[in-house]
C-alpha cells in the first residue's frame, strides 16, 4: 500500500499527518518518529480531485500542485475571494505568533480555532462574526486602520516561536489591540461583534513556558532516499520539531516544514536513519516565503 503524504492537520486540536485517500496517522509528543522519501513528489490535484496527468512538482514547492491545479484550487478560494456567495457564517479574528507579531483574518465559524491551529498562531481572540462578504471587509479595515497584516511568513513565525513570553504577556497584547479594532468606525453593519476571550494553543503545540527552544535549523526540502528521524517535541502549523541524534554536533532540536513532504511516498525510518536532507539555518525571513493561505 502506498502512503503518500496529504500534509500535517490538526482535527481535535492534535496534529495528525494526513495520507492520500484520508488515512491519518497521530503524531504523539515524545515519541520517535522517522520516514524515509520515496521516487518523486507527485502533484495532490485540486478541490479533492486528483491530478489528470499526476505531474511531477519541485522539492522546494510549499504547495505541492501543478500550475493547471493550483489555478483551480486558487479559482474556487475563499482566501482569493472566488467564492463570493458562499452562505456560512464567518468569524474575524486576531491571530499572535510572538511579541509584537500579529496578523488578523478570517475563517468559517463552523471550523472554531482549527485555521489558527494550522497557522500556527500560539494565540488567538474572536473579533467579530457575520457573512463572508461583511467579515472581509472589515478584515480590510483593521489591516489598513491599525497597520496589522494578512500575512506572516512561516520563517518569521519559527524565528520567534524559539522564545516566547508568558501567557500573561501574550493575552495583554491581544487585549489591547482587540480594544482598539472594536471602536473602529467602519465595521461592516453585518458583523457582530465578539466579547474578549484570547485562547492559547501552547498546550496543543507542545511548547514550554518559554517556547519551543532554540532549533538549529529547518527542513525544507526532501529528496528521493532523503531520510529524517528524531523524537518528536512539539508542533506548531506545519511545523514538526524534532530533537534528533548526530555525531560531532550534527544533533540538536530540528524544524521540519512539512509543507515539503506533501506529495511524496514516505515509508518508515528507524531512529538510526538521523537526517540525510538538507538542513538550513534559521536565518532572515526568505523573499516570498509567505502563508499559503501510519508511518510516524
């Protein structure tokens, strides 16, 4: 049977890794877990169809799609705004992945906190709830009122998830910024909005009091054969944190994004296996790396 990687998800608030076809695998904290890549990272389709033509796509890719599929997922995005009717009420939220870090957007109400799960936001606040349209404009009001973004590169977001300050911190930053978005003038008349509450996801993530650790570097890119194996401490978004073995300080705590295993047949590795990938530093935040919006 072939398993070939579909992402990581977060149903229940725990992440799983997802297979091609809906099998899914839990990942524990704590536990040794190692894959081994397979032939070549295939294209997963769009809208839950497969690829036609099941075309090869780059290592590097955070989306693992074709150009004909990735403009027909792209085609039918709420993110992109191409399905402007769509009838589920939609909350606006504040998203914070570190001091001073913060982002606001929108998700289905019907989801709850899974889109910040997946984002890797280590905290979060409802501001507001109503239609699609209503949310997304007042989206665009605060990004352009209070100078918030839509966007934070997932670089940005490890390099400070390293060290994080305490809840305390983290619910007064959201406190604040949720006050001054919600005495706004502008506010869509659809949209109601939302009593204070921030949530924090550190317990889901598996991070510590002051964060998930200095890593020494990031996985971002598999090749055939390429092999990674280590014990797995915390996950946050795509991310996947592993504490791995390496002689003459080869070793130490790991990111491995898997965005880049999407697409890939993965079969098992024992911890001996260690990392035969290529390992970068967690450095600037890369041009263009942005949000895209059974073997473990």
């Amino acid at each position: 049977m072939e398993w070939r990687c579909a992402g990581l998800g977060w149903p229940g608030g725990e992440p799983v890794l997802r297979w091609e076809g809906g099998r899914t695998s839990a990942l524990a904290y704590g536990r040794t877990i190692g894959f081994r890549a397979v032939g070549e990272r295939r294209c997963v389709g769009a809208r839950g169809n497969p690829c036609p033509l099941r075309a090869v796509v780059p290592a590097r890719a955070a989306q693992a799609r074709c150009p004909e599929c990735a403009r027909l997922d792209r085609a039918f995005s709420v993110a992109a705004d191409g399905v402007p009717d769509d009838p589920r009420t939609y909350r606006v939220y504040l998203a914070w992945f570190g001091s001073g870090l913060l982002k606001v957007g929108i998700t289905a109400e019907e989801r709850g906190a899974v889109r910040l799960l997946e984002q890797g936001a280590v905290a979060f606040c409802w501001l507001g709830r109503g239609p699609l349209m209503a949310a997304r404009r007042t989206e665009e009001l605060l990004r352009a009122a209070l100078g918030v973004p839509d966007r934070v590169p997932y670089a940005r977001k490890r390099a400070v998830r390293g060290a994080l300050p305490g809840w305390a911190e983290r619910a007064a930053e959201l406190e604040e910024l949720y006050r001054r978005a919600v005495v706004l003038e502008g506010w869509a008349e659809a949209l109601e909005r939302v009593a204070f509450e921030a949530v924090d996801h550190a317990a889901e993530f598996g991070l510590g009091p002051g964060g998930a650790g200095a890593a020494r570097g990031v996985v971002r890119e598999v090749a055939d054969g390429g092999a990674v194996a280590g014990r797995l401490v915390a996950a946050a978004g795509p991310d996947l944190y592993l504490e791995v073995a390496g002689e003459d300080g080869g070793g130490g705590l790991l990111v491995v994004d898997t965005r880049v295993l999407v697409g890939w047949e993965l079969v098992g590795a024992d911890a001996e296996a260690g990392v035969t990938v290529p390992v970068e530093g967690l450095g600037p935040v890369a041009r263009g790396e942005g949000e895209q919006d059974g073997l473990f």
